[in-house]
C-alpha cells in the first residue's frame, strides 16, 4: 500500500514562513481546513471499508468451512438430478431404439399385446 506523507494533525499543524507578496494566510489557512476535513473523510471510508473488507472475508471464510463440513448433505439433494438424468437417458434411449429399429420396434410391442 501506498504510503501516507501527511496526517489531519500534520495539515494543522503546517507553519508556512510569510514573504512579501505571499499568499494571503487567510485564504491558505481557509483551504487547508478544507483539505483536513476532505482528508478525515477518506481516512473514515477507508477504514470503513478495510473492516467491511475483513468482516466479509470472514465470512467466505466460514462459509467455505461449512460447504467443506456439509459436503456430504449436499449430495442427497442431488440424487433427484441424477434420477431426472437417468430418466432422459431411457427416453433418449427409447427414442432411439424407435429411430433405428424403425416399425419393428412398434409392431413386436404390438404383436405381444395381442397375445
């Protein structure tokens, strides 16, 4: 991470010496405060999001801890899936057998029906 060069305290505190056809002191001091507030401002966001940062990195912490802990109850809920699966297998199976035994397939189921 970058490095920090000044502080709030530090803007505060920052004497500048006077010249002849200086910079009015007011104006200065004016913007300086500005920059101080703008700077406590970011300084609070990003600790704010450092430790939203560190709390949400706990929590994908935890919740890889109980996807690894609960890996076997995840896999009943998949057992329909596979079921599911199974069953588009003997359809597409079924299909199939029509396409290539043709009108034989039909008329042996047929002729045993009859008997």
């Amino acid at each position: 991470m970058a490095t920090i060069n000044y502080n709030p305290k530090d803007i505060l505190q920052k004497e500048f010496r006077q010249k002849m056809r200086g910079y009015d002191p007011a104006d200065v001091d004016s913007f300086l405060d500005n920059v101080i507030k703008d700077y406590e401002t970011f300084t609070k966001e990003n600790q704010h999001l450092q430790d939203e940062n560190e709390r949400l990195r706990a929590k994908v912490d935890e919740l890889t801890k109980q996807l690894s802990v609960g890996g076997t109850a995840t896999a009943q809920p998949s057992q329909p899936a596979t079921n599911v699966t199974n069953m588009d297998i003997l359809k597409r199976l079924s299909n199939l057998e029509r396409h290539v035994f043709g009108s034989q397939v039909d008329s042996g189921a047929n002729a045993s029906h009859r008997l």
